[in-house]
C-alpha cells in the first residue's frame, strides 16, 4: 500500500541535504503522545504561547469585510510597506525609502529570498554557532553551503572580531548576525556590533544578513541595536530581516518584512513574484495595525518572558550538572550538558548524543527538548521558557533529575 505512493522520481541533488528539521520530528511526537492523553512536559515552543492582541484581530477582521481579499503588490500593500517604513524610522532610526524594504510570509522567506537570489553555488554563508537551525537548510536550496565560526559558551557565544577575521574566506558571501539569538539569547551591544562592523569594512564582498526577529524580546538595559545604525559605512551590503511573529504573538499569521539595498530587494521581490507573490492581504492588515498600534500587550508579554527566564535560572542553579549562559533576549535556554553526557554510560556508544538523550528525554521521562546538534551546539539542548510556569518547573525538575541520573 506504502509502496503505490512512491513514484521513484529523483530528486534534485541541491535538495539532499534539505531535510524536515529533526525538531519538528520531536514536535509531532508530543503532539502524538498528547493526543493519546499522556502528559508531556513541553519546553520545545518556538514561538509565544499568548493570543495575537485584539486591536490587531480587529484589525484583520475589519480588512476582511473591507474587502482586502485580493491580490497585493508582490512586495506588499501601502499600508503595510508605510507602517514598516515608519517603524524602522521610529524605533531604529533607519530612513528607508519604499524601494529599500518589502513584506514577505514570514522573516523567514525574507532570509530564503536574500540567499536565492545572491548565492552562486558552493558560495558559503558564515554562521557564528550557535545558530537558528534553519538557516542550514534554507543555504542549501540556493546552492550554497554554510560555514561555522565557533563560538563557546566561556566566551558567552559570541562572534569576536578575531574569530570573524579568521573565519572569513574568499568564498564568504554572507555572515549571518541573529540579535537577540535563537537559540541562545544572546544579544550584540552597539559596542560590539561597531568592532565587527570594522572587520567587515575590511571585506567587502561579504554581505550581512542581520536576523532580528526577536528584536522587542530584550531582557538588557539596552535598546535593541541593528549593524544597519550603528555600521553606516555598511548600509549597502545588509539586508535586515524581521517580522511580527515573535513580537506581537503572530507566529501563525506568517508576515516578515526586510529592508536593504534596493537592487538585493528588487531581486528578492522579482524572485517571490515567480514563488509565492506578496503574502496574506489579511496577515498585512493585521501587520500594519501591529507596527502601528499600542504597545502595551507587548510589554506584558516580554515582563512574563523575562520572569520566566529568572524562573530557568532559578531552577538550574540547583544543579552543577547543567551550565547556562543568561539569555539576554529571545525565549530561550541553552543548556550544557556535555559533561554529563560524555560521562553517561547510557549515552557511552552514541554518536550524536544531545539528540539520543532529547529521544530518551521524551520516552522515559515525558520531558521534550530540542537537542543542540541541529543549531551546530552538540552537547546542549534548548529549552524555550514560551510555556507557562508548571510546565517550566515540572519540566526542568523532571530535566536535572534526568542528567544526575545518567
Ligand atoms: C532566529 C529566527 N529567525 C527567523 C525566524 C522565522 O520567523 P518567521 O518566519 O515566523 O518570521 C525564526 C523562527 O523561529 C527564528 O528563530
């Protein structure tokens, strides 16, 4: 019956290493799992567990009656594209013009885009690891292939200027900046952005893809910095991805918007013409209306992520089986547990250990982690605090219990 459904056809070859991420396997078990009524605790979500905010649901269902069910511009509606404007004029203190900037569904196609129109093949992009799984896969399909300048946890997973300089090669065409970080929350100061922004001047074929989809979920005392502000002289090699989803609880709704050089744009809208054209005329209302609106649901929001966050470190400062370094943004944790796992004898003969252990997590103690190896962090596991307190508490406990055992 299996068999009928296979047609032998060959796949193409840039396609072989672009695979469904090994998380999402992880998710549908719990999704499973939970369905068949047993208790998981899940600290696997990538994205907020609030509802949108009722000004920008109103929002939607008011274009919807409107009649803002047609077709957009491929690079998205006027009110989409002024709202995104002033929020970069507003809160970034970036003047772009309307050539400069375009939606698209979900940051995430923004970032395909930019590679699938730039990358000449085997051209590579440099991703300072930890990095957001996806990237890999997204490189892949455009013909080019990731490189990795490592960082570590003792020097708080950060790209130095050092470690840029010597990670570039001629094959670099982009880096990838990803502030504040999935998965590790970490953030790059106005200081520290300046400091690479000069290794870069030193290169100039390689372009910036600055990532800042977490922008508003900042822990630090300091304003959200974008290399686009605080390196000018580079303004014309970096494409700044970034979107509601995170921000406004909007994950489902799909709309990224990205600003940059208005050749790269134009290309990217010429190549999303021919994909998928410009995304949800709805999704845009709703966008509009969430750059636009109060930024009160906002607040609440990131003060609940931030005591959640306390509550993570709270509870692995019970253990010296586990290291995390502090998120500064984001919703997530990445915890080392590489000690344990090197010394576990359950784990002794496995080859990719954080993933095997993640497996064994799930199975006998209904306890569900991404395993870092896919964010090029093995020996770590993420842990995303967009759950409520319970799960974060029972979840972590059953965690450290797990890890002192093996
Ligand atoms: C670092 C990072 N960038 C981009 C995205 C994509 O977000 P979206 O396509 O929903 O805008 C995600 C989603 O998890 C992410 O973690």
């Amino acid at each position: 019956m299996e068999n009928s459904l296979i047609t032998g056809v060959r796949i193409s070859s840039r396609m072989k290493e672009v695979k469904t991420s090994k998380i999402y396997e992880l998710i549908s078990k719990v999704i499973d799992l939970n369905a068949r009524g047993i208790v998981v605790h899940a600290l696997t979500a990538g994205e907020p567990d609030f509802d949108t905010p009722e000004h920008i649901i109103a929002a939607a269902k008011e274009a919807m009656r409107a009649g803002v069910t047609h077709y957009t511009p491929v690079r998205g509606s006027l009110e989409v594209r002024e709202a995104v404007l002033n929020k970069f004029s507003r809160e970034n203190g970036l003047n772009f013009e309307d050539c400069n900037i375009m939606v698209a569904t979900g940051s995430k196609q923004i970032i395909a885009n930019a590679f699938a129109v730039t990358l000449e093949p085997g051209q590579e992009v440099l991703l300072p690891t930890p990095y957001w799984a996806a990237y890999t896969g997204m490189i892949y399909a455009a013909g080019g292939v990731p490189a990795y300048a490592i960082t570590s946890r003792k020097n708080g997973y950060k790209l130095t200027p050092e470690l840029l300089r010597n990670s570039i090669t001629p094959k670099t065409r982009w880096l990838v900046l990803n502030t504040p970080s999935n998965p590790c929350g970490i953030i790059y100061s106005t200081q520290e952005l300046v400091q690479l922004g000069k290794v870069l001047e030193e290169f100039p074929n390689v372009y910036i893809l600055s990532d800042e989809i977490y922008e508003k979920i900042n822990y630090s005392d300091d304003h959200h910095a974008s290399i686009a502000k605080t390196c000018p002289a580079l303004t014309n090699r970096i494409i700044i991805a970034n979107g509601v989803s995170k921000a406004y609880a909007m994950t489902g709704w799909r709309l990224g918007y990205g600003a940059g050089p208005s050749d790269i744009i134009n290309a990217m809208a010429d190549y999303q013409s021919q994909t998928t054209l410009g995304p949800s005329s709805i999704s845009q209302a709703a966008a509009a209306a969430a750059l636009n609106g109060p930024t009160d649901s906002l607040e609440r929001m990131v003060d609940s992520y931030r005591s959640r966050r306390d509550l993570v470190a709270e509870i692995i400062s019970t253990t010296n089986k586990i290291h995390m370094h502090s998120p500064q943004g984001a919703f997530y944790a990445l915890l080392d547990v590489s000690d344990s796992l090197n010394n576990s004898m359950i784990f002794r003969n496995s080859q990719r250990k954080d993933e095997d252990f993640a497996a064994w997590l799930l199975d006998t103690h209904r306890v569900a982690v991404v395993p870092g190896s896919p964010f090029g962090a093995p020996g770590t596991v993420r842990v995303s605090f967009a759950t409520d307190r319970e799960t974060i508490e029972k979840g972590l406990c059953k965690l450290i219990k797990a890890v002192e055992q093996i």
